[in-house]
C-alpha cells in the first residue's frame, strides 16, 4: 500500500487542480470529466516525478520546495508534497481540457 499510496494522493490534488482551472476557463466534461482528466494528469506528474518514473528535474524541485510546509520532521510532509505535485499536474491538463473541451451551443 506504501508504494501506492503517493499516487493516489497525486490523483486526488490532480482531481482537485483539474477541477479547479478546468472551472475557471469554463471547459466542458463536466465534474466527472474534469475530475478523470486531473486525476491522470496528477498521477502522471507523480509518476514523472518518481525515481521509476522519467525523474525530471522541475518536477523533483516542486516535490522538493513544498514538502516542507507542515514543519521539520512531520510524517505528512510527502503526502502534502505529493498533493500539491498532483495539484500542478492535474491543473495543467485541466487548463488545457478547458480550453481545449468546450460546450456547444
């Protein structure tokens, strides 16, 4: 569970940051379709930003900068690291899907 544990949490930032700029550029898909779009887009930053993943260098750094934010030593500083990186993931997909999926009509 360990090992699959920060990539659902990058889902659920991804979900979240997908909805959130998803919403904001008035993309279609609707909740769930921003929610599945995020959520891949989260867990494919986490991914990419693993040592089994691609390990690029930007990504690492964002893990690296606010993994922090909790205190010195707290046990939820990965999970939040891995939140936020889900986060960036998820909002980028959905800014694209938003710009990119609109409603007809």
């Amino acid at each position: 569970m360990d090992m699959i544990l920060p990539y659902v949490v990058s889902a659920v930032g991804g979900a979240i940051g997908g909805n959130i700029l998803g919403v904001l550029t008035r993309g279609g898909g609707g909740v769930v379709g921003r929610s599945l779009i995020g959520a891949i887009g989260g867990a494919g930053l986490a991914f990419a930003a693993s040592p089994d993943g691609a390990s690029v260098a930007a990504i690492a750094d964002i893990t690296k900068n606010w993994g922090s934010l909790l205190g010195e030593g707290n046990a939820q500083n990965a999970n939040l690291a891995n939140l936020i990186t889900g986060a960036s993931g998820g909002g980028v997909l959905g800014l694209i899907g938003g710009l990119l999926l609109r409603p007809r009509g």
